[in-house]
C-alpha cells in the first residue's frame, strides 16, 4: 500500500517480500507449465513498458507521470521498447539500462537508430526483443564479445517408417563451432523422451548448446519457453520473424529476434543472441567496468 494507507493498515506482507512478486509469478508459471502473460499488471513484462515517443520521453524526465508505483517495488523493470520511432534520448536509456554509456551527441548514436530502422524495415522487430536490441546496439559500439564462431550449421527433416510401420517425422541437426581456437561438431535430433519429433528448431537447439567448451556450464540452466512466428510480407517475398523467449535458472528471462525469408535461418539468429545474451550476463562482460 502507498501512503496514507501503508500506516494504518497492516497487510503483512514486507516491503522487502513485495519485492520478489515478479520472480514468484514467474516460478508459478514455469510449475504450471504456462507462458508468462505479458501484459500481466505489475508481474507482466509489458507492465511497465513505455512506446518511444513523447510518451517515453516523458517517462525519462518524471516517472510517476505515467506510474503510480516504481517497477522496483514489485521487483519488475521499467522497458522503453526500441522502434524506428526512438529519439536519442531514448537510445541513450536504453544503453544505460544495458550498463552501455555513450554521450550525448555520439555520432554512434544516429548511426544505431539508422541500423534500427534499416533492420525493422526488413522485418526486424525490437519492441519486445530487448536482448537483440541490446546486441546490436554492443556490435554498433564494438563492445560484443566474441565467445564462439558458428562456422556452419545444416538441419535436414526425414519422413520415414518406424519398426512399428508407423509414418514419423525425424529433424537433424550439425553445428561446427569454433571455441577458443577449436573447432566442435555437435550432431543432435530434435526427438523428445516420448518418442515424439520436436522440429528442426528444437534440433538446432539442442545441437548449438551441446558444447560450448569453457562456457558450458552457463548455458546448462537455459531453456526456451516461448516461441513465436509471424509473416511480416506477403507474396512471394515474405520475411518471417521469430521472436524466442528464454529464460535460466535464476529467474532471468529474455528476448532475442531473427528475420529471414527463410524460418529456420530466423530462428537459428535468434538462438544465437540468445546464447550470446545469456553469455554476456554470466561472465559480467562490461566493457563499462
């Protein structure tokens, strides 16, 4: 409760409980087995996001003008979208937000909105991909790290008869990485526990986080929870967009965004930030440290 109210009623719940709401939402979600809604009040990852425009500019100067509590408070974040609509005071929030500083006036700054509008009008989308907004923006600066080189990667889909003459469906996949110098192949099919086949999305996955080298052990507790595709053309030339969700053991979620004519080649880019992302968390990779 806010005040006048928080001091003269009792609710029993702690100022300091309040603030793990979000990550009990979210816990309940992964035991149900659901996907978190976003628009969700307080717990929601839009419940607190902010359009660029007047609006987030707003936001920026005088928070409580359009919220009526500090996202803080119920252990939620406050998320300015990046759209081809942003001004460079929003960019610069947002690169603050990622623990990346560039001043007022950076010519890098004009050339990461152009880029912006450039990938978004071929059929990027990063109002909600945070992770790949972030990404691109560490690329523009030259403060991404290069943790591995995917050399190659092929997925083949085979429709077959099983021993019990029963018509299955098989997806394959190989990755070649390059890790610390070191190449890795890592084959993997996209078949469940039940027997059941998962796509070749599933299988290129499972086959690009099969081994990572020395940075295994943090991509162990990642899973994708969430899985989205839309047809930004029609005709002939359509673009698919595939925004993926992820999210790890502590809590964290996140996410990334491909596009391509190609569905698999979108959801292979999206995989990638992802693992990126994911990697960039775990070592504390700042160069603003």
């Amino acid at each position: 409760l806010k005040e006048p109210y928080a001091s003269v009623f009792e609710t029993g719940v702690s100022n300091e409980s309040l603030q793990t709401l979000t990550q009990i939402s979210r816990t309940l979600d992964d035991i149900l087995n659901r996907v978190p809604l976003r628009q969700a009040p307080f717990v929601g990852a839009s419940a607190f996001a902010h359009k660029a425009g007047l609006h987030a500019s707003a936001i920026l100067k005088n928070p409580s003008t359009y919220e009526h509590i500090e996202p803080t408070i119920v252990g939620n974040a406050r998320i300015i979208p990046m759209s081809n609509q942003a001004g460079q005071s929003n960019l610069r929030k947002r690169l603050s937000d990622a623990g990346l500083s560039v001043a007022k006036g950076d010519p890098a700054l004009g050339f990461l909105l152009d880029e912006i509008k450039e990938r978004e009008s071929s059929g990027y989308s990063y109002d909600t991909a945070q992770a790949s907004f972030e990404l691109l923006a560490r690329r523009a600066l030259g403060q991404c790290p290069a943790f591995f080189e995917v050399k190659r990667y092929k997925v083949t889909v085979e429709r077959r008869k099983n021993k019990y003459d029963k018509m299955i469906s098989l997806s394959e996949a190989v990755v070649v990485l390059k890790v610390d110098g070191e190449k890795k192949l890592s084959v993997s099919e996209s078949m469940d526990e039940t027997g059941s086949d998962r796509g070749p999305v599933n299988a290129l996955s499972k086959a690009l986080a099969k081994d990572l080298g020395q940075y295994q052990d943090m991509i162990d507790d990642m899973r994708l929870v969430d899985f989205k595709v839309r047809i930004t053309q029609g005709g002939t030339e359509a673009v698919t967009r595939v925004i993926i969700d992820s999210a790890d053991s502590k809590g964290n979620r996140w996410s990334t965004v491909g596009a391509s004519p190609n569905i698999v080649d979108a959801s292979f880019e999206a995989l990638l930030d992802a693992i990126q992302w994911k990697l960039i968390r775990d070592t504390g990779d700042n160069l603003n440290k």
